[in-house]
C-alpha cells in the first residue's frame, strides 16, 4: 500500500439516551475491536463518553440520543461520541480533586487517549478519543 492512503473501516451506531444504553455502547465497540490492543481503553472511553452525552446534554431527555463512532485503520482507532447538544458551552477536561465524585470523566479519556478532538455538530458536541498505534514521545503518531 502507498504510504498516504490507508483503507480504514467505520461502524455508527445510534442510542437512546438511558443510562442503560452505555453498557450497550460499551460491548459494541468491545465487539468491534475483539483482538486489538485498544480494545480496553476504548471500551473505557465509550463508556465515559456516552455517560457525560447522557448526563449532561439532551441526549439525556424524553426524546434524547446519542451516536457512537468507531473507525480504525492501520494508524489509528478513532471512537467518537456526538450529543443531542442543550448546552451552552462545549465539553471540556476539567482537572478536579481526586475524590470528586463529578467532573473528572474527560480528563481521565484525555490521559488515556493520545489526542481528544472536540468539535461543534448540528447543535450538539462531537467528542472524538483517537489512540494512535505508532507513537512517538509526546503523544504524536509516527
């Protein structure tokens, strides 16, 4: 293969805003990426991500949803969460106290992760964890 195309394979899934529905997230993308050594700190990223959609945005509500993406290639696996939005200001990593009992999920997927992306979509938020499978010191893919 040439060195700047990749083939990279990409599954969405769409849920509804119950709390039980992370526990589905969860053993998706763990079906997803049986096998590769990312599969657990995924597994761990969907879950924080799909919890704060739920807890903190409209996704959370009556009619609520939110949408999980997973995409890996040959560089990267890539697991993005998009919200239902019903917040004015965007997610960020806050850095609190250890024994916080809230506030503390995106810091620990920003620690896990090499980098989090986070972009505004259709009037809610896309958080985006990629792990990157070369890694140089500092965080950057090779």
């Amino acid at each position: 293969m040439h060195e700047y195309t990749s083939t990279a394979r990409v599954w969405g899934l769409s849920c509804p805003g119950f709390p039980e529905e992370v526990s589905r997230a969860r053993r998706w993308t763990r079906d997803i990426l049986r096998g590769s050594p990312f599969a657990e700190d995924a597994e761990l990223i969907v879950s924080e991500l799909s919890a704060n959609a739920i807890l903190h945005t409209a996704s959370g509500l009556e009619s609520g949803s939110f949408h999980l993406a997973v995409a890996v290639s040959a560089q990267v696996v890539a697991v993005s969460v998009t919200d239902d939005g019903g917040t004015s200001t965007a997610p960020k990593a806050e850095h609190q106290d250890q024994d916080a009992e809230h506030g503390r999920g995106l810091g620990m997927v920003s620690a896990i992760a090499h980098r989090v992306v986070i972009h505004d979509s259709d009037g809610g938020h896309t958080v985006t964890a990629e792990l990157f499978t070369d890694v140089r010191r500092g965080g950057h893919p090779c």
